[in-house]
C-alpha cells in the first residue's frame, strides 16, 4: 500500500486496497502467472510421449487425474508420473505421466499389462487435471513495483472530469476529482481472461520478462 501511494494513489486505505486489487487483476491477465504460492486445478494437454505442461510454476503436486469423457477416472499414484518445475534453472513446469509404476490390484495396472503406463494408454485421455500448489515462492520485486505503478494508473485513468461528475450526480468522489465507489456484487468466480496488455506501457515493459507463454502450447 505504501509503494502505491508513492506512485500517486491517493483515498482510504480501502479505496487504494481496491485500486491495487484492479491492478493484481490486470497484471494476472497480462502476465497468465500467479506471483504467490496458489492452490488450484489445471486440466492440460498431454503430448504422446506423456508430457503435460502446466501454464503456472509448479510448487507441489497431490493429484493427477485423467481426463475421460463420460467416465471418472482414479487419480495416479505419485510412482506413475515425475514432476519438474521452472523452479528448478532449467527446469519446465510439467508432469510427466507413463512414467512407470505399478498396482497388480488395479485392473489394467498389473505388473503384467504394462502398469500405469499401459493403462494409461489403453485409456486413450487427452488431458489430464493436475492438482497442487502453484506460483512463485515470493513476488519478485519488478512486479511489486508494476502493481504500485499500475494500480495509480488505473485510479488516474478512472477518475472523472468536472462535466463528467455534473452528468452523473451519482458518482462517489473525493475532494479531488476521483472517483471513490468500487462495488462488485457478482459473487462467482471465473478464471481471469488472457490480454495483450496491462493499459500502461511503463508497466507491460517492466513484466516482459514474467510472461508466460507455456499456456499458448498447452492451449489453456
């Protein structure tokens, strides 16, 4: 909040809360990361030779689950698929199923029909839900510093002229022009949009480097 308001925002600790809110939402969509260890599903593409990259850093990994139409299917065993992480200085965000392992109690897992890998393949799934803990461990100073950056960008660019405030009676503003009441009665959740940028330039130049360009090969 601070490194916001030296940026420029300016109200009630609730209204800049708000206004850096706007800004983690901008830069979510820009950048398709999530900058804190975040706990979520991901359904993604899996190549032939088993490879399923994942559009977030991986952190942990508790449940990977094929993906069959018409049809549950159980949740792999950790000894049928490896994990990698971008982590890890060269490492790529992945699991990697038909990894090997085996459950001579699970039908079509047997020692004898190929384990996990045999059934894996004899499924025929195309993707598979991955479950687990992804993010960065820490948010990297750059994009603290766009958020701030952001965040007085989006108050200024909202904040209404003097013909514009007479027009509309009903805006909530403060003493200097800007406009104070941020409402969302929508209760869902839906995941946030890709986009092409964050409406400033200052900060896309400062997130180019936090792109994430994995989603576009996954087609997540």
């Amino acid at each position: 909040m601070a490194q916001a308001r030296d940026a420029g925002c300016t109200g009630e600790d609730a209204e800049v809360t708000a206004w850096i809110s706007a800004a983690t939402e901008r830069i979510t969509a820009y950048t398709q990361q999530a900058f804190e260890p975040t706990v979520m599903a991901i359904v993604a593409d899996v190549a032939p030779d088993g490879t399923c990259l994942l559009p977030r850093r991986v952190r942990t990994v508790t449940a990977v689950t094929p993906v069959r139409a018409g049809d549950d299917a159980p949740s792999l065993p950790s000894s049928a698929y490896r994990v990698t992480s971008s982590d890890v200085l060269g490492g790529v965000d992945a699991v990697h199923l038909r990894w090997g392992g085996y459950n001579d109690l699970i039908v079509g897992a047997e020692s004898w029909a190929g384990g996990w890998r045999g059934l894996f393949d004899r499924w025929g799934a195309e993707q598979a839900r991955v479950t687990g803990e992804f993010g960065y461990a820490t948010v990297p100073v750059l994009v603290t510093q766009a958020c701030a950056l952001l965040a007085a960008h989006i108050q200024a660019a909202a904040a209404p002229s003097d013909a514009d405030s007479t027009a509309s009676p009903g805006l909530d503003v403060d003493d200097e022009g800007n406009n104070v009441r941020i409402e969302n009665d929508d209760e869902t959740t839906t995941p946030v949009a890709p986009s092409a940028s964050t409406g400033s330039t200052q900060v896309d130049a400062l997130l180019v480097g936090y792109l994430n360009r994995v989603s576009l090969i996954g087609g997540i």
